[in-house]
C-alpha cells in the first residue's frame, strides 16, 4: 500500500519510509501528527 505525506505531494512504500520522511524532511514528530490527525473518540 501506497502511504502519502500529509504535509507534502510525496509518496511511501511503507509507514517506516514516511515516518522518517516526516522526521527529515519536515521536521515533525510522526506519532504526534498521528494523535492531531485522529483525535481520541469522545466516551462520554
């Protein structure tokens, strides 16, 4: 499966390549991105 950077038109083989794309080339934490991208369901 294909990943794209969310920040970027750049595409991935796999998570890792991308995880260390994000890193590199961009400067951000991937699991942080992760968490902003799909905040925790709302269990009230």
């Amino acid at each position: 499966m294909v990943r794209h950077c969310p920040r970027c038109e750049l595409r991935f083989r796999d998570d890792s390549e991308l995880k260390q794309h994000l890193v590199f080339d961009h400067g951000v934490d991937p699991e942080k991105l992760e968490r902003d991208q799909y905040p925790p369901a709302d269990t009230r």
